[in-house]
C-alpha cells in the first residue's frame, strides 16, 4: 500500500468531567475526512493519548475508525494509521491486538520515553508490536520528546525491521531527513514538524502528519502541491501563512489552542482538555479570533 500523503494527528475531545466526548469525536473526524486530506493519525500525542487509560485509547481507535469508514465513498477513502505507542511495551501490544481487529491500514508507535532503553530492546519494541496487531507500522521518530536521539544508521535499522513501512520523522534536523529518504527509497518517510512541512517535503519526504492540519488542510495541500510543482516561492509564502496559524498555537498551547478553533468553527461543542493541560487564556483567544475572523484558519 502507498502511505505517502498528508494526515491529519487528531485530537480527542472531551466534556467538562474529562470523560471523552464520543459526539464531538465523530464530527471531527467528519471534518477531517471531508478535508481533501489523504488519512488520520490517530491517538497520538496530539490525541492526549498518555493522558488516556489503555480502554479509552482503544475506545477512541474504534469509534474514529468506525466514523471515517461510514463516510467512505468510491472517489473519498481516507488512510487510517492508529498510534498504539506507550513506555511500555505490555500496553502497545494491548492496543496494538485491538487496531489490528479494526480497519486500520497501519500502526505507529512513538519510541518508549522516560525509561533509558537500549537499541537492541527498542528493536524488540517494534517486533512485538507488529506481531501483536498484524499489520504495518510507522515508526514515530520524536528526539524532543522521546529523550532517544537515534543515529540515521538506527533509524535505517528500525526501518528494516520486518513489517515496518514508514517513518514518522518529528525532527528539525532536515540533514538527517534527506539522508534517512536517500538512504532508505522505498520506505515512506512523514515531516512531523508541521512548521518545516515544506522544508521536509524538499529534503525527500512523502507527505507529513501534522496537529494543526486539524484546522488548515487546504493549506497544507497547497504547500504539497507547490513542492510537487516545484513553485518554491508559492510553497515558502503558504508555509509563512501557516506558521503565522502555528506561532499563535504555540502561545495559546497547541492542543488546547486547535480545539478552541474547532469549537469557534462549530466543528465541536466542548473544548476542554484533560488535566493538567492548560486552558487557553483570554489574551490567546482574542488572538486566535482575528486568525479566524482573518480566514486563515
């Protein structure tokens, strides 16, 4: 299967109990698959999965996917890639059984953080996974977050592993973006930085996986489509427009700041976010207003 293309990392919705709110899920998940993008990224760290119990994780895997294969049409079928990912490999696999049943095209797990873990185990990591769900797997590559800086002769091994299709690179080091996709031609490599998202398309990746496409999918396709035309300027004046979009969210705090958007857009009802992330203040919200109200997002 080709997994190139732009994904959306979705968020989960909840009410003011920090219960998931199951309504607002399937209308976002609606939007989104009405966007003109090619998939969703699901429970992931923009979905506050580590924020989730293992159940509610897999709760929220089946009623994305079962909401984005009731809107599939002959001409409009999204990909699916479930996040599964957790520090321990236990509750991956747990999650993993459960996407595997379900009509997800791929899994993806983020390397283990916290705990130091040696290269050799973060392989077996991988393997286990894999073999619990039976199906592809996009290995999420987050040096920040992760606390793991792997080598690109690593993250080539990682990609080697039986099964493993593609990577999700979420790394401003765009040297290593272009030798991982030379290095490695016939995997699918993701920009996970939605603000280099056209720097990451020119150092060889094949689409990305981003928070904010939540909110500027014709956007993002845009830039995509600039690249591929090699209009280099079209593509940097796109990219401006959205980081503009991504400067504001990361004031705000960007998971709370998209769904502040989605609920002012009638998207979703609530915009609550599980403790202890933080609210989006009044200073932030008249910000995001004028982004609004200025159509660019």
């Amino acid at each position: 299967m080709n997994f190139s293309g732009l994904y959306a990392a979705t968020l989960t919705p909840f009410n003011a109990d920090e219960s998931i709110n199951h309504q607002d899920l399937v209308s976002l998940i609606q939007y989104n698959c009405a966007s003109g993008l090619d998939g969703l990224y699901v429970g992931g760290s923009t979905a506050e999965a580590f924020l989730c119990s293992t159940q509610e994780r897999i709760d929220t895997l089946a009623v994305t996917a079962e909401a984005a294969v009731a809107t599939e049409t002959a001409e409009n079928k999204v990909k699916l890639i479930a996040h599964v990912g957790d520090i321990s490999t236990q509750k991956s696999e747990a999650i993993a059984r459960a996407a595997g049943a379900m009509p997800y095209d791929a899994i993806s797990a983020v390397t283990p953080f916290y705990y130091p873990v040696a290269f050799n185990e973060l392989k077996k990591h991988y393997n286990d996974i894999i073999q619990a769900a039976g199906k592809p797997m996009v290995v999420y590559n987050f040096p920040a977050f992760a606390g793991m800086n792997l080598s690109g002769e690593q993250i080539s091994e990682l990609l080697n592993i039986d099964g493993v299709v593609a990577l999700k690179q979420t790394s401003a080091n765009l040297y290593q973006m272009e030798q991982i996709t030379r290095a490695n031609p016939e995997k699918t490599v993701f920009n996970g930085f939605d603000e280099i998202l056209a720097s990451g398309l020119v150092a060889g990746a094949q689409g990305g996986i981003g928070s904010t496409y939540n909110i500027q999918a014709q956007r993002v396709i845009a830039i995509q489509d600039a690249i591929a035309n090699n209009d280099a300027a079209k593509a940097t004046a796109l990219q401006r427009e959205a980081n503009t979009v991504i400067d504001t969210l990361v004031a705000a705090g960007v998971i709370p700041g998209l769904k502040y958007v989605l609920k002012r857009k009638g998207i979703i009802a609530n915009d609550y976010c599980r403790r202890p992330l933080n609210a989006v203040t009044d200073e932030n919200k008249a910000k995001l207003d004028q982004l609004i109200e200025a159509g660019l997002c």
